[in-house]
C-alpha cells in the first residue's frame, strides 16, 4: 500500500496562519493574549498549529535568535471521560526539558509544591498542598518565562479537557496582556454540544474579550482539488491516477483535509478501514433505536427528506423516531434542515450506509427507489430511483432507470451523472433476462450513449473502447444505426487526435440515402468541424452548408444552430469578421438545446479572445459555464468554458486567478484534446510566471502527445510550437526552436490569428539565431506576416514582430493594445536595448518600469529578468556592482564562457575555445541565461561588459 511520505500540504489556510502569526507579533510587543482555534474533526486544527511554529522557528533562525519558547499539551479522553491534567502535564514536562527542575521551580513561584500533583518526581508531594492552586501556579511560572523570551503555550484538544485545565485556560488568559505570553487552543467545534462545560469557558473569554476565536473552515474546491492532487502525488501513483478519479476523491472528501489524506493512498479504491472506523465512532455510541433511524437516512442517501422517510417508515414509524431522530442530532451524526434529515459529511453517510443488513438494505433501498417514482419523472428522480433499485438488487428496474438515465442525460446535460449510471446498466446488461425487451433497445446502442457520455467527461479512451464495440455490434439491417454509431466514433477520434475520423464519416455517409436528411446532418456537421480544426476553412465553410441545408430540411434545430456555428467560426478563422454576425445567429437556433448552447459559448467566447476584445469574452464564457455548472454537465464541458475564461484573465493580467484555476482543474482532465488546450496554456502561464522549470518539466512529460494532437488541429499545433520555442530559448536550444517556428510560414498550416502568434516568436527566435551567427532566412516570415493585414490584432503582433528583428521600437509595443505580458515584456526589452547601446539612464528607467509592471500582473519571468539585467549591470536601487553580481551568480567555468558569449562567439566556438563539447557549451550558456535571469546571448554579454561604476 502506498503511504504519504511528508506531512501534507498546507493549502487554503492563510488567513487563519496570518491571525496566528499577528497575534505573536503582539505578544513579542507586550501584548500577549489568546487565540482559539476551532473546528470539525479532521480539518485541520493540528496540522495549522504545527505550521505556525516552524514559522516562528524559521523566522528565528533566519533572524539567528533562539526564537520563543514553546510548551505543548495535549488533552486527552480516558473512554470514560477527560484524562486528568494530560496537557497540563505536557505542558510543565516541556519548562522543565526547556530550562531544569531548578529553574522551573523558581520561575514559578513560592507555591511550586502544586507543581507536584503533575510531576510528582518533581516536587515532593505533601498532603496539605493546596493543589487549588495549580491554575494560578502554571499561569505565574508562564508569565515568569515570559519575561526572558516570549513563550506559547499550546494547549490541544480542549474538548477533551477537564475542570482544572478549563480553569488554566481563563487564569492565562486574564494574565496574559501585558506579556509576551501567547496562549493557542484547539477544540473541536462539533464536539461542543450546548451543554458542553467548554461552552461556558469559551463564552466567558469571548465576553471579556480575552480570547481571539479562528475558526478554521472546510476547503472551498480549489484548494480541495489542489490538496487531493498534491497528497496523491506524494503517494507516487499520480501518472497513474485518471483526473476522474482524482474529483471524485475530491467530491467525497468535501473539503476536510483528513479525509483528503486518508483517502488519496487509497485513490481508487473503497473507503479506508481506518477512516470508517473514524467515521462511525459518534454513530456507534448511539442508543439501538437512533443507529437504526440513521441507517435509514442513510439509505435515502446524504440528505432525506421529510416525504421520502415517510414512505420508508410511514407516518407512525417516522412520528415513533423522532426521539432517536433528536439523539442522532444532538450526538452531531445527523442535521436537521426544514424539511428532512442530512448526514454531516458525505463519507459518514457512506460509512453507515455499509452498516445496513442485506435484507434491511434492499427494503429501504427499494422503498426509495418506488417514492421516487411516484413523486415524478424528472431526471434527478430518475436517477435516484436508477441507483437505489440498484442498491435494492432488483435488476430488471435497475436497468430500466439507468437506460432511461443514459439516454435523456445528453439533451439535459447532466453527462457526470450518465457516466456512472451508464456504465452500471452495461454490467446489469447481462443479469437480466430478455434486457432488450426489458429497456427498448439493443445493446450497441446503450455502448453507443454511454461512449457519449464518457466523451462529454473527458473519459476519451473508454470511450472510444466502449463506441468501436458498438461499431462491431451494431446489426447489419440497420444502416442507419450503423451511421450513427460511425459518427459517434469518429467524434470520439477526433477528440483523440486520430487522422482517422474524416474517413469514418465518409463511410457513415455511404450508409445513408441522399435524401435521409436528419442522419446526414450531423455527419457532415463533423466533417465540417474536422477541416475548421485543421484549418481547412474552405472546405469546411462548403460543408458546414451543406449540414445545414441538411438539417433544415430535417427541422433538426440543434445541427441548424451547430452548422451555423461552424460555417461562422470557419468563416471567422479566415479571415471574414462578418461571420460574427452568423455566430450571433447560432445562438437564436439554439433555442433552449444545451448542446447548441454549450457550442456557442465556447466558440463565442473563443473568437472575442482571438479578436482582442477579452472583457467581452470572458463575459461569454462565464456565461455559459454558469449554465453548465446549473445543469450539472460533464467536466469536459464546463473545463472548456471555465478554460477561456482563465484564457480572458491572462490577456487581462488576472494572472495569478488564472494559475490557480489551472492548477485545481488541469490534473482532473483525462488525456483529450480538452488536456492539451488546457494543459498547454497552463505551461506557458507557468513559464511567464517565472516557475521555467517546472513548465520545462511539463513540457517535456507532454511533447510527444501535444504534437501528436497538433497533427490534426491547428489551434494546437500552433500555440504548442510558440510555447516549446520559447522554452527551447530559455534552455538556448536553438535547433528546437528554430525546428519549432518554421511552421509559421506554412499558410496552409495556420489560420491568421495563430499565424501571428506563432510570427511573435519565430521573430524572437531568429534573432537569436542571428546573433549566435546562424545563416537564417527572415524572408519567408515577413511574407507570411504580410499575409495577416485582414486580421483586427495585426498591427500588435506586427509591431511586435519588427521590433524582435530591430525593425520597430519596443515603445511602440509596449503602448499597444494586446495581451497584458506585452508591455513588461516591451519595457524589459527597450531597456535592455538601451543599456547595451551605452544609455545607462534610460536603461534604468525602463528596466524599472518593466519590473513594476510585471509585478502588477504576477509576470515573475519579466521582473527577474529585468531585475537582475539592473542589478547586474550596477543600476539596482541602493544596488550592487556588475562584476560582484556575476562574481556571485556564475561557476568559474561558466564566467569563463560569459566571457566568450560577450565575444560574439557561438557554442560550437566556445567548444573549439575551451577544449569542450558543443553539448556542454550550450548546457553552460542554458545555465548562464537562467542564472543571470536573463533571456539572450545579447542581454548577458551586456551584463558581463556593464561597467559598475
């Protein structure tokens, strides 16, 4: 079994870490006080705790203090109630490992015998001593210690605690201002009942105001999704866990970090031992009657309402458990809601639901499943009732509710969901008896609706397994079928970056009389969608006419609003900005169909970014993934519209927004095309963000498959080759990159916007290459810009291109209207021009000005650059010299190389020169650039000649 081998992550407490560490500030002034740190089971309590002192410890060291004193004690429960004095005993045993048996005794006062009812090795222990006197014996000796260095005493578990330590916690917390004595509590907030002694305590010190109360709350998803990733990393089995695998261990752990760790070592499997028994441990100490109420509650599921527990126990019965019903509550098993019962985490529902009996479990279960078909036929009752005649093991209506459930989810969006409901009716298939009979169709076709579910998930490879198998069972006198089933795999092989799907669709079509409309429709709306991804705008603006001739003709209302999307987006990507009007027309078909809907939103969202006018495409994408979030609809789906979005915040400069919806959403992906959008973007963020190892690192892991997909799409293939161009430069290989660029001069290959794009870098490339003494051929670039007039960004791109090559100014770059990294970027180049033609003045101004801008949007690439550019050329605020700089940073070998690159020469002279191999002077001059925090040959050989004086 694999294991956690660190402690995990500290993620999503930053607030309460910063209360924590502004209340020892205080206390180091003199005033000292306490802090109350609450919250369920398992969120975290301890572990925040832990990393405030090694805060404290770190920032003492690196100040070379002794930092403060620490004493720790742990409450504790014997089985029969709190454990006498277990943290207070913890509590002295630290003073006395800290300072002696001496010096404790002293520090505490003339009334240290009390000390001996906790240490009686300590202190002879007298019958006549006044052990009343314990709390304000343990609050005398703290503040004594105080006065030396601050001390914290960390007191754990308090809802465990017993009278005597209730007792310290309000004598230290009136004797702690004025000190520099920190008191810190932890208790478990659902623990507390009202009648809990705590409460009093607690009340008391909010009252008097001598206590600061933080409580620390579940994790919000993000911080959930980013916790679950990094313990399943930890574990070494995440190149092996699916993203689906990865939110569902999110979905169950609903924020509690102690679920996250127990069940990320088992990420895939069922519910850890350790964490059930954890689990059950208030529901087994409730009375027979209230664990039975409970079992049926969880039976309904996690919430039950008032009506289902009515037709599982009948009014008498429910009106009978209403005593058990109030146990379960006050014991924090269960919550009471307006109208029904709910457990008070999803994994102890889950746990209390295997506590039911086979018998007792098919009764409730099926119970349910019948109440909720009588209630009505929505797709949340159908699916519900599908799960629990499941659970009830009556299979023939199991698989009824689930065929149903496959069937309807893809027009209500709701694809999660038909994933799992899908794939149980495939195994149910066989269990009953004439099934055909039994659902009203055969089995190709349920392979077929669960394969489209498992695409709008993301699941690509099982989906494609699961439509290949329809394809091969699909029978013979049905062409028709045998279309659709074609069509649904070549959707899913293009979504898999397969060559083969237009010829499928081919074959579909060959099946079909001309005159079949509606089966012809969507097969030549998906050839239309593979030439516009390929950048076939052509062909695709023909097809996409004739699937929509196809599907008026039909009345086939979504495949009329998804040609005109395509034959729009087609239009748009050569070049004709009318097509927005066309777009804008997709979206009046779309009517109420989600699918339509989702096409616009995304292709909407999509161009508005190509287009330059971000604010309005965010605006559309959130749109649209407000009415997937709503609808519940598959991953895939919300990723595409939640991805532009973070898309719209990086031109904006809402970066670090961006990074971390890339950093919670990325790992949940199965590898699709939706991966490789998304998981490209979040490499390039990384990279600008300044992180360039690990985007290397990424990039690397995921080349061969980017390339792979960027074969058959042309947004892929040319924002994967920027991104790997620009990584190869800052590793100073310029084969790759100048391998990479070349495709910017195939018009067939590119549409105008990614044309330009791609031209930005392939501009910054060949002036490397220029400047290293590379023979390169800038011709061909410049035609293909001049092919890119029609485009709205051109004159950005284009003033960005000519100053990469010396033909422009980076002023004029740096005020354009374009993605937010342009002008920091823009600055940072300018400056370091300027500083290499000798105007060291301006030079500090710009370089400045691109550090300042940087910072603003989270640019960590530009501002290190552009610092170290000032810092090692002598013009650093307050700075340091040049010489001492490079002095600091480099190897002997590498200033010995420095100086050749200063020289002019390439890496292969630097090898002749230093009797090397041309492979160690490029890993010499990769490790240079890095170091320097520059970007350029040009831009160190300025720092090494830069005269600090």
């Amino acid at each position: 079994m694999p294991t956690l081998s660190a402690p995990s992550p500290l993620i999503g407490r930053a607030a309460e870490l910063d209360s924590l560490r502004e209340a020892f500030t205080n206390a180091r002034a003199g005033s000292g006080g306490v802090v109350v740190v609450g919250g369920e089971a398992g969120i975290g309590k301890t572990r925040l705790v832990a990393e405030f002192l090694a805060g404290l410890s770190r920032d003492a060291g690196d100040a070379g203090e002794a930092g403060p004193l620490v004493l720790h004690g742990q409450c504790a429960d014997s089985g029969s109630g709190p454990l006498p004095y277990a943290a207070l005993t913890g509590v002295l045993a630290d003073a006395v490992d800290a300072l002696g048996p001496e010096a404790t005794l002293e520090a505490a006062g003339p009334a240290a015998d009390a000390l001996g009812v906790l240490a009686p090795g300590l202190v002879d222990v007298r019958r006549d001593v006044d052990t009343g006197r314990l709390p304000e014996v343990l609050a005398d000796l703290a503040c004594a210690l105080a006065v030396a260095r601050p001390v914290v005493v960390v007191l754990e578990d308090l809802h465990w605690s017993d009278d005597v330590t209730r007792t310290v916690v309000a004598r230290l917390a009136r004797s702690a201002p004025r000190t520099t004595l920190l008191v810190v509590a932890t208790f478990r907030s659902d623990d507390v009942g009202r009648r809990h002694p705590l409460r009093t305590t607690l009340a008391e010190l909010e009252r008097s105001r001598l206590a600061t109360r933080v409580d620390v709350p579940r994790l919000d998803a993000d911080d959930a999704t980013r916790l679950v990733a990094a313990l399943v990393a930890t574990t070494g089995r995440a190149p092996d866990v699916p993203g689906t695998v990865l939110a569902q261990l999110v979905e169950r752990a609903q924020g509690v970090p102690f679920y996250a760790e127990e069940l990320a070592e088992f990420a895939g499997d069922a519910m850890p031992d350790s964490l059930r028994d954890l689990l059950l441990l208030r529901y087994s100490s409730l009375s027979d009657a209230a664990r039975t109420f409970c079992r049926t509650v969880a039976a309904a599921g996690q919430r039950a309402p008032h009506e289902l527990l009515v037709a599982m126990l009948g009014v008498a019965g429910l009106d009978d458990a209403e005593s058990a019903a109030r146990e379960a509550v006050e014991a924090h098993v269960l919550v009471a809601d307006a109208d029904g019962y709910r457990f008070r985490h999803a994994l102890m529902q889950e746990a209390v639901d295997d506590e039911l009996l086979p018998g007792e479990a098919r009764r409730l279960h099926a119970a349910c499943a019948r109440a909720l078909e009588e209630a009505g036929r929505t797709f949340a009752d159908v699916a519900a009732a599908a799960d629990h005649w499941w659970r009830a093991r009556v299979p023939d209506r199991a698989l009824a509710s689930a065929v149903e459930v496959v069937t309807t989810a893809e027009a209500d969006g709701s694809t999660s969901t038909a994933v799992v409901v899908g794939e149980r009716a495939l195994e149910l298939w066989d269990l009953v008896p004439e099934p055909e009979r039994v659902v009203g169709l055969h089995h190709a076709a349920l392979l077929r609706h669960v394969a489209v579910a498992l695409q709008d998930a993301a699941q690509i490879d099982r989906a494609a397994g699961l439509a290949r198998e329809a394809v091969d069972e699909w029978p013979a006198d049905d062409p028709a079928g045998q279309a659709r089933a074609l069509s649904t795999l070549a959707h899913i092989l293009g979504k898999a970056g397969d060559a083969g799907s237009d010829g499928l669709l081919d074959e579909a079509l060959a099946l079909l009389p001309v005159e079949d409309h509606a089966g012809r429709a969507p097969l030549l709306r998906l050839k239309a969608r593979n030439a516009m991804m390929d950048h076939r705008d052509d062909e695709a603006v023909a097809v996409a006419g004739m699937a929509l001739d196809a599907a008026r003709a039909a009345g086939d209302a979504q495949n009329v609003s998804l040609a005109l999307n395509l034959r729009a987006m087609s239009r748009l990507n050569g070049g004709d900005l009318d097509a927005l009007a066309e777009l804008d027309t997709s979206r009046e078909a779309a009517g109420d169909d989600w699918r339509a809907q989702c096409h616009y939103y995304t292709n909407a969202s999509d161009s508005r970014l190509k287009l330059g006018r971000y604010v309005e495409a965010e605006r559309l994408a959130e749109q649209g993934a407000t009415i997937a979030r709503s609808l519940g609809a598959g991953w895939a789906t919300r990723a595409m519209l939640e991805g532009n979005v973070a898309e719209a915040w990086i031109e904006v400069g809402r970066w670090p927004d961006a990074e971390a919806w890339y950093e919670r959403s990325v790992p949940l992906i199965d590898p699709s095309d939706y991966a490789v959008y998304l998981g490209e973007r979040w490499t390039w963020l990384t990279m600008w963000r300044g992180d360039v190892d690990r985007a290397q690192a990424i990039a690397r892991a995921r080349r061969a498959t980017w390339l792979r997909f960027g074969r058959v799409e042309e947004q892929i293939r040319a924002r994967v080759a920027g991104t790997l161009a620009e990584l190869a430069l800052l590793r100073d290989d310029l084969d790759d990159a100048l391998d990479l660029i070349s495709i910017a001069t195939d018009r067939r290959a590119l549409s105008p916007f990614y044309r330009l794009t791609t031209l930005a870098v392939a501009a910054r490339v060949l002036d490397r290459a220029r400047a290293a003494g590379r023979p390169v051929d800038v011709a061909p670039y410049r035609d293909a810009l001049a092919s890119c007039t029609v485009w709205p960004t051109y004159p950005t791109w284009a003033a960005l291109f000519a100053a990469e090559l010396g033909d422009g100014s980076w002023e004029a770059v740096a005020s354009a209207d374009g993605p937010a990294h342009l002008r920091p970027y823009a600055l940072y180049r300018d400056g370091a021009s300027l500083l290499a033609a000798g105007d060291r003045a301006t030079a500090r101004e710009r370089l400045d000005a691109a550090a300042q801008a940087a910072d603003a949007i989270g640019c960590g690439l530009v501002a290190a650059q552009a610092r170290a550019l000032l810092d090692g050329a002598g013009l650093a605020r307050g700075g340091r010299g040049g010489g001492r700089a490079v002095d600091r940073a480099l190897t002997e070998r590498e200033r010995q190389v420095l100086d050749l690159v200063a020289e002019g020469l390439t890496n292969g002279q630097i090898a002749e020169r230093l009797f090397i191999s041309r492979k160690t002077a490029s890993v010499h001059v990769s490790a240079i650039l890095r170091k320097l925090g520059v970007s350029s040959r040009t831009e160190a050989a300025v720092v090494a000649r830069s005269d600090p004086s």
